[in-house]
C-alpha cells in the first residue's frame, strides 16, 4: 500500500513541476505556447475499466491533443482509480494536484451540492432530454458554480441507465422489492428513493459490493448494463437483471482550474476545445457498447427483463421529490421536458 502511495505521489509532483514551468502570474502563463519548446505532461483519472467509454473518451482526447499541440501536451490516462477514487480525484482538482478527471456527479455534490438533483429517479423523460438540459442553460449554470470552486466542466456524459440485478427473483414491479436487500451508493436520494420501494438499501462502495453479492450479505445492486458485465456479475449470483432505467447516470469530464490557468493560453484551449468534445464521444460509445454488454449477460445466463411499466416505479418514488432541497432546479428541469 505505501508503495503505491508513493508512486501517487510521484505523479502528482511530477505533474506540479511540470506545470511549475508555466510561471505563477498571468504574463507568464500566457508566454511559451506552441512556439516554444515547453512540453506538459497532465494525469487524467477515473474510477473504472480501461476498456470502460469514460476510459476510451479520454485516450481520445488525449491523442487529439498531443496531435494538436505537436506532442507539448500529453495526457497519460489513469483508469481503475490507480490515482485515486472518484472523490479523491475531485478533490485533487480543487487542490491542483490533478489536471483532469471524468467522473459520476456524486463527489461533485460536495462542491456543488446542486448537481444532487441529477441523482433524483426518473428525472429525465430520455437521453436526449436529458442531453438537450445538461448541454443547454441548466448545464452551464451548473458548470458555472464548479468553476467557483476551482473545478471546469468540460463536457457531459453519461454512465448509461442504472437497472437492477439481483439473486432472488425477476423484478416487475416495486412490489417484487420489498424486502430485497440492494446495494446502493452512498447516495441520500438513492436510499430514499429504495426505501419508498419497500426495498432494503445497503450503502456501500464498489470495492465491498461485488464480494457482498458473493456472500449474500446483500440480495441486489443497481448500475448501468456496462458496469454488470464489466465486472461479470453474473458470477455473484445476480441472476436477473430487470431494464428499470430508473436513473440516467450522468458523468463529467473535469479540468482543474490551477492547470488551466498555469497552461499557455494556446495549448490550453485546445485542451479544453477537445475536452468540450469528450462528452459526445464518450455517450455514443455508451449507447453502443450498453447493447452489447446487456447481450453478453444474456450469453452468460442472465435473464433480462425487459418491457416494464415504469409508471408505478415512477409513483412509488414521487415523495421523494418534496425532500429534495434545490426544489427550483428540480421544477425547472422537470418543466424543461
């Protein structure tokens, strides 16, 4: 453990020094530039697979940029939370000592405790609904109030729909819940709204959920398709896997404002240029790549159950939406819709 501690370290001050070059004042930040013979080197984190669209979206802009820079700005990409954790790595923004992260909006809250409403079940009528309010007004107030607290969103995307699996039985209705012990994120409003469905939420990171399942401490999960074939669920005794789309995960992809403001003015906007690209990319990757992994639970014997009627699910969570605290946010992106 120290000694992957270490190397965290390593990264990070080597990303320091590199951005050190810069200089410290806006003159000097806005000196070198691609004429110059400066070259920075920025980490870029996530928490899942590298074969995971947030990882792909990444090494895409990665490569765009070192295109486009003539190789003075590479992004080494960092999956698996080798550098740290969603919540570290949010952190590190705010800090300085990460340069760029994607990432579900969860840490986020911590910054920007708005962006809590995203996580309300069946928020959005559909993706493109849901695409058409992130990438309008809403998603930019909302990008305006990370930036107060030195973090740039760059583009949105998304982790697909989150549905659950379980060990026990098909789910077609809340009333299939009741009692079936779910592991949820640590996520007031995910608890919530579980608890409204008569369902038993067990908050818990990924990291201890997959060994829950194993074991039986835990009957259920909820994630997007991606994410239960990632990690072959179907292997932890989760048998059936119920298409409730009850939340549409949304994800950011990040830059620190400490590395942008210590960036040359030039490389830095093609940084941000082809950051502002990420998001598209990454969610057309996810629509694909969510068809395919809901086929590979089919082959691998999990039965999906697909035509549900969401509305009692929707009915069932509606208390939910009094308590939530940014009732203006939540009414204006309901009646955006």
């Amino acid at each position: 453990m120290a000694k992957k501690k270490f190397g965290f370290v390593s990264i990070m001050l080597a990303s320091t020094l590199a951005l050190t070059a810069c200089g410290d004042s806006d003159s000097d930040s806005s000196s070198g530039g691609k004429d110059s013979e400066e070259k920075f080197v920025l980490q870029a984190g996530h928490s899942l697979p590298d074969d995971h669209p947030y990882h792909l979206g990444l090494l895409e802009m990665a490569d765009a940029v070192e295109e486009r820079t003539d190789g003075q700005v590479t992004i080494e990409v960092f999956a698996n939370s080798e550098i740290g954790a969603e919540r570290e790595l949010t952190e590190g923004m705010g800090l300085g000592t990460v340069d760029l992260v994607v990432s579900s909006t969860a840490p986020v809250t911590n910054f920007v405790p708005e962006l809590g409403v995203l996580d309300v079940p069946f928020l959005f009528k559909d993706r493109e609904s849901a695409v058409e309010i992130l990438e309008g007004d809403i998603g930019d107030e909302l990008f305006a109030k990370m930036e107060e607290n030195g973090i740039i969103g760059l583009s949105w995307g998304e982790n697909g729909y989150r549905h659950i699996t379980n060990a026990k039985r098909p789910i077609e209705t809340p009333e299939d819940l009741k009692g079936l012990k779910i592991r949820t994120q640590e996520n007031e409003i995910h608890l919530a709204a579980f608890e409204a469905l008569g369902a038993q939420p067990t908050p818990m990171a990924w990291t201890e959920a997959i060994t829950a399942l194993q074991q039986g401490v835990v009957d259920a999960q909820e994630n997007p398709a991606i994410v239960a074939d990632q990690f072959s669920l179907y292997d932890a005794n989760q048998k059936y896997m119920s298409l409730t789309g009850h939340v549409y995960s949304v994800a950011i992809y990040m830059m620190s404002q400490q590395t942008y403001d210590e960036l040359p003015e030039d490389l830095r906007d093609i940084v941000v240029e082809e950051g502002q690209k990420a998001g598209a990319r990454e969610r057309e990757l996810i629509v694909e790549m969510e068809k395919e992994s809901i086929q590979t639970l089919k082959d691998n014997g999990m039965e999906i159950i697909e035509d549900i009627d969401t509305a009692p699910f929707q009915e069932a969570v509606k208390p939910v939406y009094e308590t939530i605290e940014y009732q203006d946010l939540l009414n204006e992106i309901l009646d955006a819709q």
